[in-house]
C-alpha cells in the first residue's frame, strides 16, 4: 500500500471523527420538544427571582460545550387524561359519579417551563400523566361540593368552565397546561337524578294533560267562536251582497246615461272637429296658394327689381367714375389756362379750332357736286384762273368768320410772317401744350372739269 493510499484513508477517517464531534456538539431541538442544556451559565432569572443554571432551546439550534454541558429533552406533546370521580359529594349531600377527558402538555412558556424542568425533566410520560390525572380530580371533587346535582348534570359547559378555572391554577404550578377539559357522564347510586327525572318527567305529562286539555277546551272554544263568526259572516256577506247589487243596478244606470252623454259630446265633437279640419285644409290651401305665388311672382319680381337697382347702381358708379375723370380734366385744363396767363383766352379757342371748323364744314358736307362745268364767256382763258384765286379768299373769309365768332385773329400770325420775310424772331402762334396748334385745312372742292366754248 502505498504512502498516498494511507494518507488518503487517514484523511477520510479524519473527517468522518470530525463529522461526529461536530454532530455531537450541535443541539438541533425540533418545535415539539424542549433542549435543557445544563451544567454551563445562564443570564435567565425566573418570576420570583431564581437565577437559572441552565439554558433552554425551543424549535432551534445550538452548540453545546463539550464535557461542561448535557443535554436533556422534554416533549411537549399533549398528554390525553381520563378523569374520573366515583362517590363525590355534591351539594346537598348526593353522591355522584363523573366521567371527563381532559389534554394537559408540558407548558412551552418561559415562566411555566422552569416549573416544569424543576419536577418533570427526565420523568416519563406516564408519570407526568399520572401526577396531572390525580389533581385534576382532586379539583372536581372540589367543584362538585359547590354545585347541586341538577346544576352539575344540566349544565356541563357551565361546570367544565368551573372546573377549569379551580385546576389552572395547579396546573401550571407543576408547569403543565391544560388544553381541553370535558364532561362526558354524570351519574349517581342513588338514583337521585333517576328520581329528579322521573318527578320532571311527571311534571311534564301533568302539564301535558293539563296544557292538552286546556288546548282542547280552546280549540272547541274557537271552533264554536269560528262557527258563529261564520254564520255572522254569512249573514253580512248576504246583505253586501244585496247593497252591492243595488249599487250595481244604481251604477249602470248612472253609467248609461254617462255613455248616452258621452255619444252626444263624442258626436258633437266629432263634427267640431271635421269642421275644424275644414278650417284648416282651407288654411293650408291658402297658405299653399300665397307660396306658389310668392314662388312663381313675387320672388321673380323681387329678383328682377334687384338686378335693375344693381344695373343702375353700376350706371351710375360708372356715370360717376366718369363724372369725377371730367372734372379732373377740367381741373388739369383750368390749371394749365391760368398757368398761361393772357394766352389762355387764344389757347382755349385753338383747342376749340378743330372742332369749329369740324361744325363750318359739316354745313356743306350735304352738298354733293358731281360736276361742275366752267363756261369761259369772255374767251379770255381766264374762268379756271378765277376760280382758283376765289378759293384763298374763302379760306380768309372763313378765318375772318371764325375772328368775328371768338375773337381771335388767327391770320395775324401769319401775316407778320409774310411780311417779315420768315423772321423766326416773329412769335408763333399760341400751343396748349408745348406743340403747335393743328393746321387748318380747307374744304376740299371737288375735281373740276373745264369745258372748250
């Protein structure tokens, strides 16, 4: 075997003896039992001043010191108990038998426990058991003194609670607790509660009979009441009867004449209303005719009349626009005039020239010439020359027409012209605006023809 294989086997061994020292050391306590751990210190003092030289451990763990403390375990199961009494003196001197059950535990509370580690550690169920059992019959004899028999057997939960009230406090002297306490029997060798039952039990039938009886004489009592109350019953159901028909007779002829006068109304109300349905289908046509001609006169006139007011509104905003573009060339016109200064009178009668001699030659403009025919009587040659110098003097007499009319020479200019020999230090005859006045021209004669002799 080899120095690793031994090696090996001492370290298992090793940590299995350790697996057990350390088990061995740690107190795991389970929630239904108790750890006394003694022989080492404890801090806990009890209620009436005992300082503890142990330590307990309730549904945990803890570690004990090895050699210094031992461990000690107590159950804190229930302990179920047969209590029971024979021959007990009750109240009044009656004995009496009694059967209960009852649960005690050793107590888990910290002040009861000492009590109960003090009297009971290491002790056996049985014995724990035993030493409960024995004083909670001590107690109910103790109880049964005080109570009568019929107390004690008609009212058990009465007497349990009495019970457990006289038990506590020994019970949790000896550190225990009592869980549950119940009456199952309650007897006597007597036959004192036989007794009580059987004169109870007279007393019932007695009263039974005397109750059955009295039951009885009321029931025929009733019966003949109910009889009577019937044929009274009877009696005012046929005389209701008799006032309900006559009410019948009297109601159907009030209600007869209530629909005869209702037929009337309804009749009368019926034509009312096929007059008032006249009354308004006349309406109605009536109202029918004023909107057909609303529809088919009135609206086209109205709509009419309103393009009319629109087309004269537009007439007259366009007669004003017009208006308004006169007056401003009269207002431009009568600014450049008064610019002008003396001209102004020569000005505005040239402006006007065009039109005047418009209007002198419309008056021959109906004379139409188609040929004219030159006679030279003298037979000089000298008719076509004639008429061709009596053409400048038309044109002069026309400008000495126009002078007499408006008062302007409109010759003057050119006969200073004329005579200055085209001097263009001679002034020129008056503009309006910046240009020369337009040209006269005379009337166009017509192509002559001249004719031998």
């Amino acid at each position: 075997m080899t120095f690793a294989a031994i090696l090996g086997i001492l370290i298992a061994l090793a940590v299995i003896v350790a697996i057990f020292v350390v088990k061995s050391l740690i107190i795991i306590c389970p929630p239904n039992r108790v750890a006394i751990i003694s022989g080492g210190r404890s801090n806990k003092v009890t209620a009436d001043g005992r300082k503890l030289g142990y330590r307990t451990v309730k549904g945990g763990r803890t570690l004990r010191i090895p050699l210094l403390e031992q461990v000690s375990w107590m159950d804190l199961n229930n302990i179920p108990l047969e209590v029971s009494v024979l021959n007990a003196y009750s109240k009044g001197a009656i004995p009496l038998n009694v059967q209960g059950i009852a649960n005690v535990k050793v107590s888990s509370n910290d002040s009861l426990l000492a009590n109960s580690v003090e009297r009971f550690l290491n002790v056996p169920h049985q014995s724990i058991a035993q030493i409960a059992k024995e004083t909670l019959e001590a107690n109910l004899r103790g109880v049964l003194a005080t109570l009568t028999p019929e107390e004690v057997n008609e009212d058990r939960l009465k007497f349990s609670q009495v019970l457990i009230e006289e038990a506590d406090d020994d019970i949790k002297t000896l550190g225990l607790e009592l869980d549950v306490l119940k009456i199952q029997n309650v007897t006597d060798e007597v036959g004192y509660l036989d007794a009580v039952g059987r004169r109870r039990t007279a007393d019932v039938l007695k009263s039974a009979r005397v109750t059955e009886a009295e039951k009885q004489a009321e029931a025929e009592q009733a019966e003949a009441e109910a009889q009577q109350r019937a044929q009274i019953a009877r009696a005012q159901a046929e005389r209701q009867i008799v006032e309900e028909q006559n009410l019948l007779r009297v109601r159907s002829a009030e209600l007869d004449g209530v629909a005869l006068a209702s037929e009337a109304e309804a009749r009368v109300a019926g034509e009312k209303a096929n007059a008032v349905a006249q009354q308004e289908l006349e309406l109605e046509r009536i109202e029918l005719e004023r909107r057909r001609l609303q529809a088919d006169v009135v609206l086209p006139a109205q709509a009419d009349l309103e393009a009319r007011q629109l087309q004269a509104r537009a007439d007259a905003a366009h007669i004003v626009e017009e208006g308004a573009a006169q007056v401003e060339v009269f207002q431009r016109l009568t600014a450049q005039y008064q610019a002008a200064g003396d001209d102004a009178h020569d000005i505005f009668v040239l402006n006007m020239l065009p039109e005047l001699i418009s209007e002198i030659v419309s008056t021959v403009n109906g004379i139409d010439i188609d040929k004219m025919t030159v006679i030279d009587a003298g037979g000089d040659g000298q008719a076509l020359p004639g008429i061709a110098k009596q053409l400048p003097a038309s044109v002069i007499a026309i400008a000495e027409q126009i002078e007499t009319a408006t008062g302007v020479d409109i010759m003057g200019p050119l006969r200073t012209k004329m005579e200055g020999g085209g001097d263009s230090g001679q002034p020129a005859l008056p503009t309006t605006s910046e240009s020369a006045p337009e040209q006269i021209s005379a009337p166009e004669i017509p192509a002559t023809e001249a004719s031998p002799n």
